[in-house]
C-alpha cells in the first residue's frame, strides 16, 4: 500500500477531523489500498465511487486524504442544516446538493468551479446509496459526467467494499468490532475524450454516465472476485424511490 503526503494546507476542518477518525479509523478498520496514486497528486479531477453506506464519505475521505488529497464532497443539504455538523462541513470546503430539485444546479456549478480551481471533487455518481439488492452499482446519475465535460478534468474511478461491513445499508448501528477491512481500488482514468469533442446533449452525457459506471462496476467485481448482474438495477424500473430509506417506502409502479 503506497501513500502520499498531503501538499496543500488542511484547514481547520480536516485538522479536527484527522484528529478524531483516524484513531477511530485504526481501530476499527484495516485500510487495504490498492493503487491510490492513480489519483493525480495535484490539480483538478473528479473521483467517482461506488456507494454502499453512510460511512462511506469518512472511509473515501480517509483514503483520499492518505494518498495526499482533501477531497470536496457534493453532500444532501439536510446535512448541512445541523448546526454543528453545517459548520464542519462548510469550513471543510463541501458542497451542499439539493437532490430532486432545481438547486441541484447551484451545486454543479460549484463542483465545476471546485475543479477548475484544482481540487479533488469526490461524487458518488448513484446520487445515493444503492439500491440493488446484492450491493452492485445501479444505474448512475448523469452529475459526475456533466462535470466531466465541463471541465475536462480526469474522471478518476474507484471501487470499494467492506464498509457495509462497517455500517449496513441505512444502518445507524454500526458493528465497530471485530476489525473490518476496507478494499479501495483505484483504476485508469475514464476516457471521455471522444465525448468531450461533441455537441453536449442527453445522448452524449448517457454515454459518459455509462462509462463511468462500467468502470467503476469493474472495480467493484474485481474486489468481489464476482461478476456483475448483466444489467445495472434501475430504481425507477424497479418501482423503487431514488431518494430516502427504500425500507420505509413503498413500492410504487413502474411508469413504463
């Protein structure tokens, strides 16, 4: 496992943080990265990885931060309405997202703006947690490659697994104990180029969006040592909510 150190200032946010989660962290994890310095050192890129917990931004962030980058989150906006939690999350450089709404565009133009100014953007192109039942990637929101079009920066993939381990899917009890092991796998960056040269309409940004969830799904597989289902579970298709605790809702019919 090859390490970084970070080059740029931490801020406040992320000195605190250090302070408090990577003890917990050593505790109660075991880090097993795999080729995290595929992840620029410097300059503005888009992360992209799969989604499988609430834990998931400490673990990615843990990682990230251990191959020399801060990352910047686009996080739901109800996190940021906790006092406490708002002002960590501001003073840490995130980015609030309204899912579901027209606000969602303030956040894309705040991500964009993030690359181009260098920074490490991390986005969980699902849009939230999976909701396919063995825990593949599903069908990807069009966020992470609108982004990477607009900036042309790399679009990083990256495949993880055992944080559910950690904490279940919309869990808040997590089971600290005994040590879980946390496999991060960082691929190639995802070829746009060709997409980059054309006009940028829906079909263009399908395209992008199914090749950033190709890459990451193969990750993903490859740290399973399973192959994927044939095709990405769609919650819509599935009569599934895209957003909320898919346990407490119910089903509704497809709309064709």
């Amino acid at each position: 496992m090859r390490v970084r150190k970070l080059q740029q200032p931490r801020g406040w946010a992320f000195t605190v943080g250090a302070m408090i989660l990577k003890p917990l962290f050593f505790l109660t994890t075991r880090p097993d990265w795999v080729d995290g310095t595929k992840i620029p050192a410097t300059g503005g890129c888009i992360v992209v990885i799969n989604h499988l917990s609430y834990v998931d931004p400490l673990t990615a962030a843990h990682f990230c931060y251990d191959h020399g980058r801060l990352p910047r989150y686009l996080a739901k906006s109800g996190l940021f309405r906790n006092k406490v939690l708002g002002f960590f999350l501001r003073g840490a450089g995130q980015i609030p997202v309204e899912r579901a709404t027209a606000g969602a565009v303030g956040a894309y133009d705040a991500a964009v703006a993030a690359v181009n100014a260098g920074e490490c953007v991390v986005v969980y192109p699902e849009g939230t947690l999976t909701r396919d039942p063995d825990l593949w990637p599903m069908k990807g929101k069009s966020g992470a490659a609108r982004i990477a079009l607009a900036t042309g920066a790399p679009v990083v993939p990256v495949g993880q697994w055992g944080a559910q381990q950690l904490l279940a899917p919309y869990s808040t009890k997590p089971h600290l104990f005994p040590r879980k092991t946390i496999h991060v796998l960082v691929g190639d960056p995802v070829d746009l180029a060709d997409l980059a040269a054309k006009p940028l309409d829906a079909a263009v940004i399908a395209q992008a969006t199914d090749r950033i969830m190709d890459a990451v799904t193969e990750l993903v597989a490859r740290l399973r040592d399973e192959d994927p289902p044939a095709e990405r579970f769609d919650p819509r298709r599935a009569g599934v909510a895209e957003i909320g605790n898919p346990t407490q809702q119910p089903r509704t019919r497809d709309a064709g």
